[in-house]
C-alpha cells in the first residue's frame, strides 16, 4: 500500500494525501517511491490547486526533500493541511505549501537527521558529516518558510522539538488553525523508538495499538536486505555493550 495517494477533483483541482511512513522503507535512499510520485504529479494535469494533507511520523529524508522540491516547483497553488502529525521528514514537506494549515490537535515535529550506520572511523566521520549537510539542507527549507534564522532552528532540531498547532501558528511554521479534530496519528514504532521527547498523547496511542502489518508478498532481495539491516543492527548493539562492559581494554 502506497504512502500517499492522489485524486483530482475537477479539472482545476487535486488531492495529495500522505498517510504513513515517506518512502518505500524508511531507510530507502533509492528514490524509487519518489519517481513514482513525480510520474503520478505530471499525470494530474495542469491543475490550479493542489490540497495536500499530512499525517505521517517522516520517513526517507531523499524521498521527502524530492517530493518537497517537486510540490515547491509546482505551478499550482499547494495548500497543505496537517491532519495529525507531520514529524521528521513529512515536516518538510509540509513546508511545501504556500498555505500551511493545523487541523486542531495535530503537531509538528522538528529534529536532526539520523541513520544506522556501521564502520571504521573515517567512515563513521563521512556518515555524520553527511547528516550534518542533510540537517543543514532541512535548516535551509525551514527557514526559508518560516523566516527564522539559521540559529534557532539548529536549537530547534538538537532538542527535537514537538510544536502543536497553536505553537506553529505563532511562531511562524504555519498559516492558522482549522477547527476540526485531528485524525490519530499515524505513528512507525521502529520510529518512535528513535525519539526522546514524544509527547504524551502520541505515546499514549502508539502503546495501545496493536500494528499488524499487511501481508505483502517479499522478494529475495528485500528478504536479505532486511536480514542484513537486523544483523547490522544486533552487531551495534552488541559492540555497545562490549564497550560498556570492558571499556578501553578492547
């Protein structure tokens, strides 16, 4: 199942819904989902208006700055509404709008890049020196939108900062507030696990949903790559608690 979908309305109007984790998986940098966006935006015509709605706890930061770029050139009026959540990436998307709505309720979530990684030292370097660039890129869009220096959004992202509606409105992230009910967000746990300051309303819901994934057929390929990912992931791990437990003895 698609992470967004699109539908037009009339010959001057369309919808963009985006539900879900952006990307493919959420560590995919292929851009494939993005191409597939791309090819689906130029078949709605030429549309005047396009409505995008936001729910989603971010995902792919390479498919979620593609899509942004792609809603941002767009030569139709882009009138986002934020329906639950937009955190993360979906956060700069929402960005895109030359309207910027919050459904009463939802919330904005502003933070650095992040990724699971493993290497020597130099390649450890090269990692964090990419998230330093993929931050700055996202800096460069928010403040683009909000008018706030490059400062305090850095402030803003180190403390992984939750802003609800009424808060994003005022500080400049978004346009106004409709008074409607939030739709419940819709929350990854493999996400969630990396934040620090999730709201309690939003770890309320992710503890009593119970996520069953749809059964989807897997090739080969995305079989290993996920068995790949777990094993890269366990060796972290375990070299974490190596560390701890032998300190500068290994």
């Amino acid at each position: 199942m698609s992470y967004y979908k699109m539908s037009v309305i009339d010959n001057k109007t369309a919808n963009v819904a985006f539900d879900g984790t952006i990307g493919d998986d959420w560590w995919d940098t292929s851009a494939k989902s993005a191409a597939m966006f791309r090819d689906e935006l130029k078949e709605l015509g030429d549309v005047e208006t396009i409505n995008v709605s936001i729910n989603s706890p971010g995902g792919s930061v390479f498919d979620g700055i593609s899509i942004y770029n792609m809603l941002k050139n767009h030569k139709a009026t882009i009138n986002v509404s934020v329906e639950g959540l937009a955190a993360s990436i979906a956060s700069v998307i929402a960005m895109a709008g030359d309207t910027l709505t919050m459904n009463t309720g939802s919330m904005l979530m502003i933070h650095n890049p992040w990724t699971f990684t493993q290497g020597n030292a130099n390649e450890l370097r090269d990692t964090a020196d990419l998230l330093d660039k993929l931050g700055g890129n996202a800096i460069d869009i928010y403040s683009k939108r909000t008018g706030i220096d490059d400062a305090t959004i850095q402030s803003i992202m180190d403390a992984e900062t939750w802003l609800t509606a009424d808060e994003a409105v005022d500080q400049g992230w978004a346009d106004s507030i409709n008074e409607q009910p939030a739709v419940a967000a819709s929350i990854d746990k493999s996400i969630v696990k990396t934040w620090q300051n999730m709201p309690d309303k939003f770890t309320a819901e992710v503890e009593a949903e119970e996520i069953v994934p749809e059964e989807t057929p897997i090739n080969k390929y995305d079989e290993a790559f996920r068995k790949g990912l777990q094993d890269r992931i366990a060796d972290i791990e375990f070299n974490q608690k190596e560390i701890k437990k032998y300190g500068n003895t290994i």
